[in-house]
C-alpha cells in the first residue's frame, strides 16, 4: 500500500484522566488512562463500552469533560456513517481537486506563482490518487465521476483513499469494513497488512480483520485491557481468564456457605452457653455476684465472636462479587413473536419483470414463500439495496411490478428509521400504536433495554444498540411484520451482538430477507434460498456464492 506515514518516529496518543458524559449525563468514561504504541492496534468491546467515542476523541471530535487527549502527530479518521456529498466529484472528494487542477494549468503553460504554491512537492498528486485507488481495487473509478455514482462500500474505500493520501502518523478506523463485500475486504485487509509505521486503530468486529492486528485492546467497564498478538490470541487469554473467574467463584461461594455455617454453629453454641448459665443460676450454683460478672464476660465474648465470624461473612461475600464480577455474562436477546408467524406456502411477496433504477440492468422475477429465509449476496454496486428498497416501495421500479401480501418491514443500512431526539421507549411505542408502555418496556427488557436505559434517547446510542433499539421497533412493531427485509444487519456489531442478533432472528417466524456480505452470520441464521445479484438476480447455493464472488474478484 503506497502512501505510509512519513514522520512516525513521535507519534503517539495518550489519554490521561479522560472523563466523558453525554448531555443526558450517561456518562461512559470516568478517569480513563491508557496510551497506544505504534503498531497495530485492535480495539474491541461490548456494543456501548465506548469505543466509537473514544475514536471520537482521539480524532478530536469530541472534547473531554476532564482530563487530557495527547495526539503526537497528523491525524486521518474513518467514522462509521460516513456521508459524502454525492454532487462532489471523485478527485474533491480525494481532496486533490485543487493540486490536480494546477498542476494541469502548469503543464499547459501556465507559470502563475500561486499555482506552484498550491502544488507544492506533490506533483505526482494524480499519479498517487489513481495508484491509492487502485491498492483498494477502486482503480476502475474514474476522478471526473461524482460520487452519487458509487455504492456504499464503494464510498467506505474512496473515503480510507482520502486519508492515505494525507499520510497520516495516526490512523483511526471504525468499523471499516461495513458495507464492503468480499473483495473489497480483501483489499482493506491488505491495506492494514502493509502498515508498518506510525499508530494504526481499529474497531472492528471482522474476526479476519483482528487477525491481521499485532495486538487487541480490550475496552470494558471504563477501562482498557491489553492483550499481545492478534483475535485468535485475545481469544484463547480471554477463555483461560473465564475458566480461573469461574473457579474462583465456585471457591467463594464454597467460602460463604462454610462461614454461613460457622456463623450458626457459634450462635447454637453462645445459645447453650446462655441457657446452662441461666440454669446454673436457677439452681443457686453460682453466687449473684459472680454470676453477674459471667454474664457480662460471656456477653461481651459472645458479642466480640458474632461480631468476628458476621465480618468474615461479609468478608466471604465480597469475594464472591468480585469473582462474579471477574466473569464474562454478555446477556443474550430472548424474545417471543408468534405474530410474526407465516403458513408456510403463503405468498408474502411477488415480484414480476421488475427493472431497478440502479444496479441490476436485467428484469427480475421472483416470489417469496412462507417463512422462507432468504439472502441477497454480491459484489458491492450490485443492486442489493436498489432492490431492498424496491421491494420495501421507496423506490419505484422502472417497470413490472412488485407486490407484498403480509405486513412488512425493512430496517435499512443507515438505522434512519429511529427519531433521534425520542427515546428508545418513545420510537418503539410510535411503531406500534395501542401497545401500553408497560407492554413495551417488559418487551424491551428482553432486548437488554432494561429500567432507565429504555428511556435513553436514541441520538446517544452506540451503533451496536442503535441496532438492537431498530430492531426492536420493528420487530415490536404493530401489526407484527411477516416479511422481515434488513440490509446490511451485522455492520456496526460486535461479536456479541451478532449472536443476540441471531437469538432474536430465532425467534422470529415470519419471512426474512437479508442482504449481506457476511456469509458465515447468513449460514448461521438458517437461510434457505440464496439469491446471487450481478447483471441478473440468479438462484445459487451458498458454494456457488462462495464460487461467485472469487470470480468476480478475480476478474
């Protein structure tokens, strides 16, 4: 990859002390410390843990409440939802435009003084545009074309071209290989491959990605845990930290029940001590004086013993919450829809001649069945989306026809179906009017929106709970969906959430139709027919996808 950084040997970024809320007052770092090395850095963590705003702030986008963010360095950032102008041209987008032009005005015989300034020493500018491009198999985009002609993973690449071309000592990257399909991954991975200076950090969910990292980072609870080597490595340390957490558990819980135990046995026998002292005194054994003085000894003995063995109890149950706290329980979605269930057999959907307005030139015609489960698969710029909003009407086909016959839902890449400014309670109850509040929020419960954290507003979510929260609304939705389209569901999503994503796709019994270039989550969800889009929409199976999409990257 050309373009690596040209000064590294200083740069660095630290956080010293970094304190951080949200204007509601969620607050998602509290004193924060950690510095990154050159090198290349996976940041990983639960959907929420914080890694987006950190990038944010490291990119200085975001400003800390306290504490510092020390960037030694120029600085590149590639945000998740990256919006482009789609009037700009591909070179303004590069932002060469400017270099590109007086360099072209030099050679034609322009010697203006300003042109030389603004060129600088990088007449080459063009030559490095085109040759960036093409290391991220972009090399067929012409500088002239707009940008509103690219597809989304088409954009995620011009945008990553942008920032190479600046030569960045730091490089930040967040979920870089959403929207991507398989070649264009395979060009990002050797992107990240050919890093060999400056500081390099990535969130990502992509497991081959992680791979290709020297080490991870672990952001939980507020603070980041390092572990050397790459997924596989942060993997086999996390399983090993697991099994010690749970066996330390098992002793504590051990120790609580045998200080349980002596804390009774000491009370049976202060009890008896109590009782054969009264009887001595009945008895007249023991003169009053004496006896008083007993009691008073035993008393205060008996005190200071109940007093020890309660302290070791308490003692025992710390341990026993910090060994429970040392162990990984990443909740899982658990959800009920039998609303959402179709005969199978039914017609949910129809589509006849269909001619998209982008992507696919050929008529399409196909139907769907019942629950069936269906994939949409190809190479970026293919039509997948085109279609997905064809079939959802917020397009209009060019010709044919397309018709649903069951209440439908598309959840689109963007998650634009969310009000920002309404709470995640708010959006859910705006999709299914009639439902109580409280019908809603034990619903929600089970997609680990519990208690205050429904009436979170949506604009703070993170990516991976913006996800859950649309999800939700449309799976809350009333009347209930029994066709199911999502476009892109695993980008922004962490490990973890891709299997509540699963979970919750398990309970859901209606027709589904994903498009998606993650072929591992589509074998996992039980996907029943693939549908292969390029210049026509044709039947496959999943080895001739796999087959597919290596020709087309070969080609």
């Amino acid at each position: 990859m050309p373009n690596l950084p040209s000064s590294v040997s200083g740069a660095s970024v630290t956080c010293s002390a970094v304190c951080f809320q949200w204007p509601d007052g969620t607050t998602v770092f509290d004193e924060l410390s950690v510095s990154f090395p050159v090198g290349r850095t996976g940041l990983v963590g639960l959907n929420g843990s914080g890694k987006s705003t950190l990038l944010r702030l490291l990119a200085g986008q975001l400003q800390p409440l306290a504490g510092s963010v020390t960037v030694k360095g120029s600085v590149a950032y590639l945000s998740q939802n990256i919006t482009l102008n789609t009037s700009l041209r591909v070179d303004q987008a590069l932002g060469i435009a400017e270099r590109r032009a007086a360099v072209r005005a030099v050679e034609a015989g322009d010697v203006s003084a300003e042109l030389f300034e603004v060129i600088g020493d990088d007449w080459d500018v063009e030559e490095r545009a085109l040759a960036t491009l093409g290391s991220l198999g972009l090399s067929g985009i012409d500088l002239d074309r707009t940008v509103g002609q690219l597809s989304g993973g088409e954009t995620v690449l011009l945008r990553l071209a942008a920032l190479l071309l600046e030569r960045p000592d730091v490089l930040l990257l967040d979920e870089p290989t959403n929207n991507l399909d398989l070649f264009a991954r395979q060009r990002l991975y050797e992107a990240i491959d050919s890093w060999r200076a400056g500081v390099l950090i990535v969130v990502s969910h992509d497991r081959e990605l992680l791979e290709r990292v020297d080490r991870i980072a672990e952001l939980r609870a507020g603070t980041v845990t390092w572990y050397g080597g790459a997924w596989s490595a942060y993997q086999e340390a996390v399983a090993t930290q697991q099994e010690a957490a749970e066996r330390m558990v098992r002793v504590a819980e051990a120790e609580v029940k045998r200080q349980k135990r002596e804390l009774i046995e000491t009370q049976i026998k202060l009890a008896r001590r109590q009782r054969q002292g009264k009887k001595m005194q009945a008895e007249g054994r023991v003169p009053k004086i004496v006896a008083g003085a007993l009691k008073r000894a035993a008393q205060e003995s008996a005190g200071k013993l109940r007093i020890l063995q309660q302290e070791r109890l308490q003692q025992a149950k710390e341990r026993l919450e910090e060994a429970e706290e040392a162990v990984r329980d990443d909740e899982e979605i658990r959800i009920d829809l039998p609303h959402t269930a179709v005969p199978a057999g039914r017609i949910v959907l129809s589509v006849r001649e269909a001619r998209l307005r982008f992507g696919c030139p050929s008529a399409i015609t196909f139907m769907v069945h019942g629950p069936e489960r269906i994939a949409l698969v190809g190479r970026n710029g293919a039509g997948k989306t085109t279609l997905l909003r064809t079939l959802a009407g917020q397009i209009t086909p060019l010709s044919g026809e397309v018709k649903t016959f069951v209440p439908l839902r598309f959840l689109p890449q963007r998650l634009d179906v969310l009000d920002d400014e309404l709470s995640i309670v708010q959006n859910v109850a705006r999709a299914a009017p009639g439902v109580t509040n409280n019908q809603i929020r034990a619903q929600l419960a089970r997609f680990l929106f519990k208690g205050a954290r429904a009436d979170q507003l949506a604009g703070t979510l993170s990516g991976g709970e913006r996800f859950r929260a649309a999800l939700a609304a449309m799976l809350l939705a009333a009347p209930s969906p029994q066709l199911l389209m999502l476009d892109e569901p695993t980008n922004n999503l962490d490990l973890a959430s891709v299997r509540q994503l699963t979970s919750a796709l398990e309970s859901y019994q209606g027709a589904l139709l994903i498009a998606s270039h993650d072929l591992a989550f589509l074998e996992s969800i039980g996907v029943t027919r693939w549908l292969f889009v390029d210049q026509q929409v044709q039947e496959s199976s999943a080895d001739e996808v796999r087959a597919l999409l290596a020709g087309s990257r070969a080609g």
